[in-house]
C-alpha cells in the first residue's frame, strides 16, 4: 500500500463551511478510481489547512492519477492554495472495524 498526503493552505476568509462544500462537492469524483483504496479530508482546528490523504494500492497509481488534469482540477477546487505532497511506504494496514490487519510485507 502506498500513502499521499496533500496539504493545502486555506486562502484567507474561508469557514469551515466553505471547506465541506468544496470537499462534499469533490468527493464523488473519487468513486472508483482505479488503485485508490480510500481518501480521507481533514480540516485543522483552526481552518487554515486542509489535508487530502489518499491509501493507494501502489505508488505507480498514485503517479498515474496525479498528473496535470488533477492538478488543475485541485487548483480550481482549492482556489490556488500552496499546496505540498507527502508520500508514503505503507507496508501494514489496520482494519479494526473488520478485526483484520493487511500487510505487504
């Protein structure tokens, strides 16, 4: 399993509310995308960043989603905010809720 974080800095005057809309709106484009196993948004306490975290089956399709379509798509969407990537091995995954654990390793 493969982990990417985006953060996105939130553009000044932006609530809470503004952020869920952007997120309830883009959600559903993420429906069965190819090798994308689950997608978290997170909003800091304060509202001033916004964290996409996506599990991938592999970092070759993570890679392959990422590319200048959904860049554009994300900079529309998140009116151009800073925004970083983090990428991570994750070679064991916790179902608790399944009482399973999944390991690459």
């Amino acid at each position: 399993m493969h982990i990417v974080i985006w953060k996105f800095d939130v553009m000044e005057g932006k609530n809470r509310q503004d952020l869920l809309t952007v997120m309830h709106g883009a959600a559903p484009d993420f429906q069965g995308v190819p090798g994308l196993v689950r997608k978290h948004y997170c909003i800091a306490p304060d509202c001033r960043s916004v964290l996409e975290i996506y599990l991938w089956q592999s970092k070759a399709a993570a890679d392959k989603f990422f590319d200048h379509a959904w860049d554009a798509e994300t900079s529309r969407r998140w009116e151009s905010a800073r925004m970083t990537r983090q990428d991570f091995e994750a070679p064991v995954v916790v179902e608790s809720a399944q009482n399973r654990v999944v390991s690459d390793a």
